[in-house]
C-alpha cells in the first residue's frame, strides 16, 4: 500500500525546534522533515518506519509547519494562498507562534497538493479538524481510503463524515461513531522502542512526577494537581504554566515546556509519574502517557478507569487511584518503597515492550486498513 500520513504538530514544538535550528528552514524538505522526526515529536516516525518495513510505502506529512511545507511547495511550484486567519494580533506578533497560525489557510492548499501529487492508496489523517469537508471531498478522485485517526474531542459531524473509516483508542467513541453511519474500529496506541535507543541511561533523580499539558480539557485535573503539589514533592513538567493563577502551588515547582525526547527523559528519570485523562476520556483509559511512562520503566500511577485492567495489571504492572487523596498516598508510598516501585516499573515495562509498541500495532493497523480498502474495490 501507498499511504500518506498526514499529522499536525504543536505550533510550540516547531517554533521551538526552528529558533534551535535556525538555519533549518533554508535545508531541502527531506532534510527539514527528517530534522522534525528525529525529534520524536508525537506519534513522529513510529507508523511509517514500521509501515515501510513491512513493505509498504508510507510517508509522514507535518501539515501545519510552515518552513517546511513552503519549501515543498516552491520545490514543486505549488502556488498557495497568502491569507491570514483572522486571529488577534497581539498573537500574530508573537515571533514563535504567529508565522505559524497565519499561514494555516496556505497550509492546507500545500497538504492538497501534496496528497494530490501522491496519490496514496490509503490517505491516514491525525487530525481531523484540518483538512475540512470541502478539501477531502476535493481528494476523493485522488485517494482510495480516506481514513481518520482520533483520540480527542470529536469535530463537528460534516467532518467526519468525509472518512471512509475513523480509528479511535477510545472504545466508547466506536459505537457513537457508528450510530452516525460512520465506520469505526477500535485502534489502541502505543510505544516506540526507538525511543529507549535514543535515551541511551537516564539517571533517576525525580521521585515523582506529573508531564503534560494544563489546558481547558484538562480542567478536572487542576484541583488535584494543586492537592498533590501541596502534599507530595511531585515536580511539573509540559505547556500551560502561564495559565495557572499566580497563587497555585504548581508554580513552584513547574520546570516548563518539554518536547520529544526532553519529554521522555522527564520520565525516565522520574521513579513515579503521575497520569491523568482528560475529560473526554470518560471512564475508558487511553492517552500516550500510559505507554509512555511504562516504556521507560517509570511507575505508573494512573487514574482508575473501566477497561484498565485490559492494557496492565492493576497493582502488579501499574498502579491506579480514584482520588486526589488516594494519589497523594500512592505517591508518598512508592517514594518511601522504592524496590516496590521499581519492580512494579519493570513488570509495566515488560508488558508495554511485548504488547504496546508501535511495531505490533502497525502488524494490527494493516489487516484493518486491507480489508476496508477491499470493501471500497467492490
């Protein structure tokens, strides 16, 4: 199979990794592009190197970064509109977001010509709120799959219903998916083992932990994160610190935004790690984080949810908590035990290394993506 992979990253991220890399943008877009992979951004590489060794012809599209798709598009004398977004100006003059936010609508004509000019058999969307229902319509003659992956908020319902078929890890977003006449199959994600090559030994120097982002879906954690912050020597790492009121005891002990590896390190060298889903979640455990953590042998401790006990042994190869109180003691706990933390770790790790990495789930992604381009042939 030919299939475009097509994904978005934060506007941070590839602000900051372009202000690191300042002669970046002036590199071929092979060059650029395998810059921004090297960084383990995201879902980075883990589809498309495992894709293209089992003999498929998979290619990674980063559609909303700028420096990049403008050098494809002057490679390949793609025109593309010069309009900007509407946005305030106050963030269009800020030098690391605004070039990205004002060139979105060029963006997505550079990403049309580019999927136009592959002509995939398989067209893999990691965000569906880009390419909006018009554009994929425009690509049907082009593509014979047109298929969606999401764990987030679903877009309105003209945008999905331009999917051929739509992947989730949330189980509860399968049959909701379906009852709109869309299909749906429950698609679980994973961890990369590059990644430990890359991390090369990590020290473990943070007792505890909690890396991610404090955003408005994440609003129900905010409470808790404060609660353990007051009562756990947990650190802070990820985006969002500007949000927080300037009395919230997560300050203190925010270290900042990390990205790709700097992210995985956070974790590596934390001997717990505090996870929390966001809202839309609900009662079902998925986000990265749970493969994540337990990929560099970090104790997970993990809000309980429904279906946990599908992915990990609760208590032998993660740890759950039902509230703020009970996470705080967890924590404390396994700081004060840590030979029982760290055997916990390396049962979770285990488990991960032999179920959840992004190589077994590619070998389960493949049979799904055959049999509904199958289905399109008849």
């Amino acid at each position: 199979m030919r299939i475009a992979l097509l994904d978005t990253y934060y506007p941070r991220f590839l602000a900051a990794n372009y202000a690191t890399h300042p002669e970046l943008a002036d590199k071929p877009f092979p060059e650029q592009r395998q810059n921004l992979l090297k960084q383990v951004f995201g879902t980075s590489d883990f589809y498309s190197r495992h894709l293209q060794a089992m003999g498929h012809d998979a290619q990674d599209l980063i559609v909303n970064c700028t420096p990049l798709q403008q050098t494809w598009a002057r490679t390949h004398d793609v025109s593309y509109s010069a309009l900007a977004l509407k946005l305030p100006q106050r963030l269009l003059r800020l030098p690391v977001i605004g070039p990205w936010l004002s060139a979105l609508p060029g963006l997505v004509e550079i990403a049309v010509a580019q999927i136009k000019a592959m002509q995939p058999d398989v067209l893999y969307c990691q965000d569906l709120w880009f390419l909006p229902p018009q554009k994929l319509a425009e690509l049907r003659p082009f593509v014979k799959l047109i298929v969606g992956q999401i764990a987030s908020p679903l877009p309105p319902e003209a945008y999905l219903k331009g999917y051929d078929l739509i992947l989730t890890s949330f189980p509860h977003f399968v049959p909701r998916l379906r009852a709109m006449g869309i299909a749906s199959e429950y698609f679980r994600i994973g961890f990369d083992t590059r990644v430990l090559e890359l991390l090369g030994t990590v020290e473990r120097n943070i007792d505890a932990s909690f890396v991610g982002g404090i955003s408005r879906h994440h609003g129900k954690a905010l409470p808790m994160l404060e609660y353990l912050a007051r009562n756990t020597p947990i650190e802070f790492f990820g985006y969002g610190a500007g949000s927080l009121a300037q009395a919230s005891p997560v300050r203190a002990r925010h270290h900042g935004e990390v990205w790709g590896l700097d992210m995985y390190r956070a974790l590596a060298r934390s001997r717990v790690t505090l996870n929390r889903h966001i809202n839309v979640a609900e009662n079902n455990a998925n986000n990265m984080r749970l493969y994540e953590a337990t990929g560099v042998g970090t104790l997970l401790i993990t809000d309980h949810k429904d279906n946990l006990g599908e992915l990990f042994e609760v208590g032998k190869e993660v740890v759950a908590y039902s509230t703020p109180t009970e996470a705080a003691e967890l924590i404390r706990y396994y700081i004060a035990h840590p030979d029982e933390a760290a055997e916990i770790a390396r049962a979770g790790q285990a488990r991960t290394l032999r179920e959840h990495t992004y190589q077994r789930r590619m070998e389960e992604l493949v049979p799904i993506l055959e049999q509904h381009l199958a289905k399109g042939v008849q």
